[in-house]
C-alpha cells in the first residue's frame, strides 16, 4: 500500500475529518509532542522501531518487505490475512521468525481463494459504511455491530491458524482498527499492543483534530499497551526524520513504512536508511514493556 493510500479518498461533496492522515507540515518538537507521553507512560530508554504493512497482501508486498527484514532496516511487519498472498508469507514469517503482527482490515476486499463467501459479504458492509465519508469512522454504527464483530474475529482466527498463536500486536489497514465500532464496542483484545494515532506538533493539524486522536489515544491506554509516538516515514524529509530519530534517543518510537512504495523502497533498502540511523538503531524485533493487567497491579 503507498502512502497514498493512507488517505481514504470521500466521495465529492462529504467534507473529509483526515483521522489518519500522515501529512506533517511544519515542524514538532519533544515540548509539542509532550502531551502524548500522558496516553503512553514516559519511557526510560529510547526504542526505533520500524515496522512494514500488508505482509501477505500480495507477493510483490511481501518480497519487498522481506528484502528489508534480510538487510535488517526494519524491525517487524504487520500481517493481512484472507489476503492472496497470507498463507506464503505466514509460512515464510514462522520459517525465518519474522515478528508479525495482525493488519485487521476492513477497507480492502479480501482476495484469498479461501475465503468464506459469508465474510466476504460482512467485510463489504463495514467497507461499504466506512469508505462512504470521511466522518464515518469517528461514529458508532449499532447495525453494524454484529458485522464488525463477525470480520474481526474470523481474521483473529485465520491469523492463528496461519501462525500458531494468538496476535500480540495489532493495527489497521488505513488505520480502521481506530474507528469508532472498533474502540466504543471494545473489539481489540485486551492487553495487546495496539498501534496509536500518529504524532503531531502544534500547527500540524487542528487543535480538534489533536484533541479527538489523544480522547482515543487515552481509551487504548486503558485496555492495551501503546508506544510513545508514531509516525509514517513519509514524507522522506532529512529534517523530518533527523527530529524522529532525536525522540527514538529517549523514548519508544514505531515508524511506520510501505516497501512496496517506490520511494520507500528505496529508502528502506538503500544507503539512506543507514545514516538516518547512524545515532539510534533500529530494533531487531518489536519489543515494547506490556502495560500490567489490573491484577498485576492490585488491582
């Protein structure tokens, strides 16, 4: 998936919310990113972590993502499943222990051959209802509550029966697994490690826009481990990416990257990627303290 494609595109007239839109105008500091270590907890040693979407989405996408697994420029990948190209690459994944976790997807028609027809009806009423505006993730949509619960918990299924366990770490095609349905009906397993909303400073989006990504930030916090801040690697700026390996200096930081993109591929794969890194390294897996469940801590 290009980076593109993180911007779902609403039909002409229906104003556009841009929940997970990865522009990043202006600059951010460690000052005006402060605010979200309150969702994360304040780390005591910095973490990069640069993780690779839509592992098994087609072969060209996990060719390319394995390449950066080889050369060691990305720490783990975020698997598809029902997808054409799943069952390959979950088996490569558990040969070569590469550190999946599940890319829950609503927004893009599933393409295995095995797929049941009845999913496949349910994931087109949820993609139906979410690709129609710009707003639709952000409301509740009760009809299609026993939908949402049917897809997730199939691909749940299919992700353990691809890789022998259970997904500790999950995140979203087009970062649905934040939509409303998803975090009001409490769909993500609990106490797993969940991508956040992506980070910015002051200026970058409005003050409403910062507010509603922290209001969901701090509901995750609750029920699942989250890292400290979270970026798209693109756009590929020096100085963009100069300021997110400065935070990976004192505090957890995933970066999020589509080798499958030209640009992104031949960043990830090239002798840019290196000296980017040359301060902080890129961790080998995706290693982050889980949050403690209640009666770990007394409660």
């Amino acid at each position: 998936m290009s980076p593109a494609a993180d911007f779902i595109h609403a039909p002409s007239g229906c104003r556009q919310l841009s929940l997970g839109c990865a522009s990043t105008k202006g600059g951010f500091s460690e000052t005006d990113l402060g605010s979200q270590l309150a969702t994360s907890g304040k780390s005591q040693l910095g973490l990069l972590i640069v993780n690779a979407d839509d592992w098994g989405r087609d072969r060209r996408n996990t060719e390319t993502i394995l390449e950066c697994v080889l050369r060691r420029t990305v720490s783990s990948a975020s698997g598809m499943v029902f997808m054409e190209d799943s069952e390959r690459a979950a088996a490569i994944a558990r040969e070569r222990g590469i550190d999946v976790g599940l890319h829950i997807n609503f927004t893009t028609p599933f393409s295995a051959k095995n797929c049941p027809t009845r999913l496949a009806d349910r994931h087109n009423e949820v993609a139906a209802y979410l690709l129609r505006c710009r707003y639709a993730c952000a409301v509740f949509h009760p009809w299609l509550v026993p939908s949402f619960e049917y897809v997730v918990a199939s691909q749940l299924e299919e992700f353990h029966r691809l890789y022998g366990a259970e997904p500790q770490r999950l995140d979203g095609h087009h970062h649905m697994h934040l939509c409303a349905n998803m975090i009001l009906g409490g769909l993500l397993p609990q106490w797993t490690l969940v991508r956040r909303n992506f980070s910015f400073g002051r200026g970058q989006k409005s003050l409403s826009n910062r507010l509603y990504r922290r209001f969901i930030d701090g509901i995750l916090a609750q029920r699942h481990s989250l890292v400290d801040f979270f970026f798209s690697i693109a756009p590929i700026e020096p100085e963009r990416l100069k300021q997110i390996s400065s935070l990976a200096r004192r505090h957890v930081i995933e970066v999020m990257t589509h080798p499958a993109d030209p640009k992104e591929y031949e960043f990830v794969t090239g002798g840019e990627i290196l000296h980017w890194t040359k301060d902080v390294a890129i961790a080998p897996r995706f290693a982050v303290p889980r949050s403690p469940r209640p009666a770990d801590r007394g409660v």
